[in-house]
C-alpha cells in the first residue's frame, strides 16, 4: 500500500513532527512509503527513505531535494518536461500549528488527496485547550475546572494554587509550568504567554492517575490501543516528551478494572464519534477521587502512539480504508436562471 | 486600493455567492477591484469586471477565461514564459461550504495571502449550529432551546411543536421546515438530512422580534452596523432569501431603545471578541420574552450586509488596514542537534 508521511510544518512542535517520521518508517516498513517535508516557509520537499535522518533537516540538506507542489488529487514533482505525481493516502503527521489546527486537513481536503488525520472540525476542538473544554462540557464528558487568562488583561486567578499554567494552544507541554505559589506566577505567566496570547489555568491535582488511551473509527467500529499507565514525574517537559516521540516499542497495558477501562474507553468514543472519524487520536485521562476526567485530546499523537498497538501497521491500514468523504454539491445554476428570467436579463 | 473578490466554490451556495459577488462590484466601485470565481471543481478563474453577469457562470462561458493558480503570497496566472500575479487582499465571499467551515481560511493563510473573512476556528464555531451553540453556551450568550437529530438513528424529540428543523451546517434557509405536527416531521427530517447528517431541531417561537446586527473590528474597536428589522413572513425561504442576496440600498435602521441596541451590541461582541477578528460578520437575533437570543452567526452574510452600512466602502478598507497575523515559528534545530549528540549518531 501506498502512503505519504507529511512532516514538518510551521510549528513549534516542527521537530517533533521530524521525529515521528523517522520512528514511522520504522514502524510502517511493509507499506510503500514516500516522505514529505513541509518546511517552516510551507515549501514541501520530497525526501529520499535513506536520508530520513534529524541531520538532513538540521543541516538544511534537504533544501537540495525535489520540490512538491500541489494539484487536485496529488503531490506532483515537476521536470523540464513531465510531471511525476505521488499517488496514495497521506498520513498527516504535522505536530502542532499548520497539522492540528486545521490548515493541512483544510488544505488536503481541498485538493481532495485522501488523508488520515483529523478534519477541520476535529482540530479546533482539539487544538485549543479552551475549545476543548467547550465539546466535553456539551457532550457532558467530565474534565478539570479551569479558567482562561489573556495576556495584556487584568486576570484575577479564582484556582487555588498549586496550579498548572499552559499556553491554549501547545502541545508536547511547551510553555506549561506548575506553580505553587503566587510569587512564581507571574514567570509563569511570563513564560506562557510568549507561545499564546491565551493561557489556560488549571488546578494542579495531587494524587492523580494518569491513563493514555488510543483509538480509531474503522469499517463503523472503534478499534481501541491498550491502556497505558505513562511514566510519570511531576510532569514530563518538554525535552523528556521529545524523547517520548521516538518510542516505538509496544508498552505493557496498565493494571486497571475492567470497569475503568469501560469507562474510559466511553468517555473516549463519546468524544471521537462523528468529529475524528478519519484520524488515530490518542486522549490523556486523569482519574481523580474516582472520576475520570479528560485531560486532553491528540490528534496526531507522538509517531501515532504505534507503541500502544498491538499490530500498529494494521491500525493504518484498516484506517486508510475507512476515511470520510465529503459530500459531493452539484450546481444546476436553477435560481441563477430564474434570477435572470424575472429580471429579464 | 487593490481587493480580490473570491467567489463561487463547492457549496449549495454556490449561486448566491455569484450574486453577492455581483453586488459587490457596485458598492465596491471605487476599489481597484479583481474577480476569482472558485468553481465546483476548486479551479479558480479571473473573470473580467465586464463579465460579471449571471449568464457568464450558468453558460459556463467562464471556463474559457484565464485560470489561476495559487502560490506563496498570491494568486498567479501562468502563461508561456511569464507569471502575472494578483497582488492585494482577498475579500473571502464564498458562502456555505469551502468558504465558511474553514477551507478558504486554510487555504489563503497557508499561502499567506492577507484576507478578509473568518479564520479556521471562527469557521468551526459558525458554520455548524451545533457548534455555535457550544459557544453562546461556554460564553453564557443565550441561544434557543434545541436538540440535535442524526440519520439514520431513533429519535426521541422532547421539544414541543411547532418546531424548526434545520440542517447543521447550512445556511440560506436551505433543507429548513416548520413544523406544526407529528404527522409532518418525517417529511421535514427527509428534507433537511438530504443536506446535512445532522439535523438541529428547535422550538418555532411564535410572536418573536427578529433584529441583525453586522459589524467587524478595526484598530483595536468594534464597528457596528445599524440593527435592522429584517422584513418577515413566517420564514424567508431559499428563493427569497436568494434575492435578499442581491441588496445594495441602505435600509431604515429599527425604531428600537437604546438599551437593547446596547444589549444586541454587548452579546455581539462577546461572540466576535477574539474569534472573529478579520471578519465583517452578521448576528441575527431573537428577543422573546424580554430576552435577547442569538439566532445565527453568518461569518460571510450574503453581499457581506452592506445594506446595513452607511459607508460600507469605508468599512471594508479598514477592516482590510487590521487583519489578525499568525505567529511567526522559529526553528533552530536545537533539540534534534541535541537528541542527536545524545544518541551518538
């Protein structure tokens, strides 16, 4: 089968994306894959499988390889005289800014070229914590209270500390700090306010289990990874969930009830069904004083959360073969004609 | 100043958005004004000033017109041995799909070509009631009572009739009934998920004020319109509503108080505030018992509501001095450089 991996992207997350991909081809061997880089100026290149390495990009050598462009129903390279186009289902594996937020669903969707990744819709909901919030409260899935800080504004903070300070609109725990006390507030804020001009504040809760749990929508059936219980200090920063995005080894299922796996599993379909059709997500549980609360929505988990599969290379495959299709509009330019017809034009 | 009207697109909109488009090029004069047309196909067009006539798009004569293609910064028409680009801002008109959930936003912003119309996630929230709803919600801006139906599944409606049942995701009244008694709704449930898989069912208020209001934000303040009366019957249909499209004369603003002008205004702005922005946007409203009830955001009203505008010229070049820009992304490869000495490759 064949699939393009698209990377990179204009993100703070641009090298995280780098990673997943190198962990992909790995993971992804029986498939015929192609390689597509987004640079940070949204020029794509096409990357040869052998060059797939962190020093072809943070050497600029990839600048040297063939520009892609885009046309309806494909990436194409062109030559002096013809053409060469990459057929296939793209996997879109953009961390962050240009992947999450919509522009390259909105982008693919429009040159139509099949892609597994979350739709426009999805990513909103799922890109800005704030938004988030909004879908659970309306789907009545639990989540932590929180309360929303602009920059430039007079923010009177009703959380009791210690708290969690995160920029709306980051993953990967960029720009996100715990503070315990007022006096560490304003660095904090300080620090998440360079990434958004939004900040979302949490309660940060002691005690709290954390679960991970992927999943997909395929031939009308969630297929769901494993529950992981992740490896947790106070919290992973950004360079320890770097590392994390290069993990390709399948880890061992949390020791947990039958029943919260139900639960969250529930809380999960609840979520995905009818906006992430078409995308692996993975969402990150809290459980706290026996509830579950979600915690947050990734749409294009780190190098796909291969490591909770059992047999990841099939979870792509059943997925490309079950991705949603816009529905086709026919103009007959009926009112056009009556428009004109009345106006005697 | 330079403006490039973007029409047309793969929407049941379609039509309207060529007479909006129209329209326009009056009220627009005194711009240096260029026409796209985007055909249901997503092949853009440069249509001569001149040809903006219906007949041009019904005949389909604008097929033989110069095509455009869309690089960094701009549109582009190739020929032989040179590129002629389209330099200015892009007026977003293209209603319903494409236009209005997010793909044109994408789109132009990916290419970075500086554009009047609603970003990614102010698309998300209007374009589907059922998001819409989640926001008035999340921003305590009060809406109507409603329930959300979908194909193909048992429905229990718990709203009392006379009901109005609307497809989620259309505008211009298309797929929309009233409906007195049971013995109609099948019909109607027919009708409105030919359109949309989701169906939004809401009480039909009888004796309710219908009031809109546009209005965009330029330098750092809101610009509101006059509030309008809209001229109503029962409900304005498809047909009619068509021809609302096509409106270039100012009305009479509402004989209303001040205080719920200032009450229309203050939930306008909550719903803009930070979502919006780039935008010129029309709020319809509902007062019904003495309550003000956001009805519908249109993010691209029909002939962008410029009936309700003293000087609509003026307003379209302010908002186009104060579109939002995205965040610059610096990458310095610094944490693959130091994945990679970690690692030892």
């Amino acid at each position: 089968m064949n699939l393009s991996i698209l990377f990179g992207g204009a993100s703070f997350e641009h090298e995280i994306s780098i990673v997943s991909a190198i962990t992909l081809k790995e993971k992804l061997s029986t498939f015929n894959l192609t390689f597509i880089f987004c640079d940070t100026d949204h020029t794509f290149y096409l990357i040869e499988a052998s060059k797939m390495k962190a020093k072809t990009f943070s050497s600029g050598a990839h600048k040297k390889m063939p520009v892609l462009h885009l046309e309806k129903g494909c990436f194409f390279q062109k030559s002096m005289f013809s053409k060469t186009q990459i057929d296939g289902t793209v996997l879109n594996l953009i961390h962050g800014a240009d992947g999450e937020d919509g522009t390259v669903a909105a982008l693919l969707d429009f040159y139509t070229i099949p892609f597994i990744g979350p739709r426009v819709d999805a990513c909103t909901f799922s890109y800005d914590k704030r938004y988030t919030k909004y879908l659970c409260e309306a789907l009545d899935v639990k989540t932590v209270e929180y309360q929303v800080l602009r920059k430039n504004e007079l923010n009177n903070l009703h959380i009791a500390y210690p708290i969690i300070v995160k920029p709306a609109r980051l993953g990967s725990s960029i720009g996100v700090s715990i503070v315990k006390e007022e006096s560490e507030l304003d660095y904090a804020l300080d620090v998440a306010f360079e990434f958004d001009e939004t900040v979302i504040v949490e309660p940060f809760l002691e005690g709290v289990k954390e679960y991970n749990l992927a999943g997909y929508c395929a031939k009308d059936a969630m297929h769901f990874s494993i529950v992981e219980e992740p490896n947790k200090e106070e919290f992973l920063d950004f360079e320890k969930k770097y590392m994390d995005f290069s993990r390709s080894e399948q880890v061992l299922g949390a020791v947990i009830s039958e029943e919260l796996t139900a639960k969250l599993q529930h809380n999960f379909k609840k979520v995905y069904d009818r906006m992430f059709e078409g995308a692996l997500i993975r969402c990150d549980f809290f459980v706290h004083n026996d509830q579950v609360l979600l915690n947050e929505i990734n749409p294009i988990p780190g190098s796909m959360a291969n490591y909770l599969f059992e047999d990841f290379a099939k979870a792509i495959e059943e997925l490309s073969q079950s991705l949603p299709h816009k529905q086709k509009v026919k103009v007959n330019y009926e009112y056009i004609h009556s428009i004109s017809k009345a106006k005697g034009k």
